[in-house]
C-alpha cells in the first residue's frame, strides 16, 4: 500500500485540490504524533463526552450544587489529559463558544481540570496533562474538519486558529504564546 498513490486517484484530486491536500498532508504528520504520544502517557478512566449537554449542575439533597453526567457511552480508559479536549475545545469547534471565550476561559478550565486531578491523589506531572489534552483535541476533535469538505469560512479559520493553540501547546510553549498573548 503506497499512501502517497491515493492522491493520485482523479477523484481524489477533484475533492482534495492544491489548498485543501496541502492543508491535510501539513497536519497528518501532527496527528501521527499525538497518537504514538497517547499510547505512552498514563491511562485514566474518563466520561469522553462531556460536552454541555452531557453535563448540567442540580441540587443535591444537601442543598449543595453538584455536578451531573449522562451518556456515558464512549466512556473508558483514555490518556491524562484527554477528558477536557471536550469540555472546551469540543464546544467551540460545534460554535458553544467563540473563540475569543475558548482563549479566555481555557486557562482556567485547565487549572481546574488538573486541580480535580491533585484533588483526587494523582501527582504526575502537570506536562503529561497539558500534552494527553492536546493529543486527544489535535486528531479527534480538530483534524477531522480541518481536512473535510466542508470547511470553509469563518468556521476554518477558528479550526485553524484552534489548531495553531493546540500545536503550540503541545511543543511546550505557554498558553499566553500559544494564544498570541505574549
């Protein structure tokens, strides 16, 4: 099998011109690397679906607000990190937030997210998190629609920009660079 023969293919060619090949060709090799980078950081059991529709507050008998979640379905055991590509990531891609909100409130859903962690005993590094984040929103939430047909627009360049913040971060750069803040 010669992967480089595909492209060849005049459908292929048809639906995957010059801009659109090469934007697929530029982040297939991101995707390659944060999939060999999930299978070697520590597993953890997570929701995996934990958009604002599957998760809501209530009351709880004591009175306290307490967090809720349903559609356990693609629940299981995924990398450190993983669980928030859809909490926030996940909710601007599907336009629930802008992104001018994704870059305000994601560093402080991180902090959040690993302050659950700490709270629940785990003491790796917070690295391995900030890296099995972006390798689970970089191929499984971005890339998709960064190489399908459909996207065109306003929404590709919040793909785009998304895509820039997540391949930064998960480089090591800071959140303020990443986010050209700096």
């Amino acid at each position: 099998y010669d992967p480089e023969a595909v492209w060849t293919h005049p459908f292929v060619q048809k639906i995957y011109p010059g801009e659109r090949k090469d934007r697929a060709m530029r982040y297939r090799a991101e995707v390659d690397r944060f999939h060999a980078a999930m299978r070697s950081l520590p597993q953890v059991f997570g929701h995996f679906d934990g958009d604002r529709r599957n998760l809501m507050m209530r009351n709880a008998p004591d009175g306290q607000r307490e967090l809720v979640a349903i559609d356990w379905g693609l629940c299981g055991l995924g990398p450190v990190g993983g669980n928030l590509a859809t909490i926030i990531p996940y909710s601007t891609w599907i336009h629930d937030l802008d992104i001018g909100e994704f870059l305000k409130i994601e560093p402080q859903g991180f902090r959040a997210y690993v302050q659950g962690l700490r709270d629940g005993g785990w003491q790796g590094d917070e690295a391995l998190v900030r890296l099995g984040y972006c390798a689970w929103t970089f191929p499984g939430v971005l890339y998709p629609d960064l190489v399908s047909l459909g996207a065109a627009g306003d929404h590709l360049e919040t793909l785009e920009i998304l895509a820039g913040f997540f391949l930064a971060i998960g480089y090591g750069e800071d959140d303020d660079r990443a986010a050209g803040r700096s």
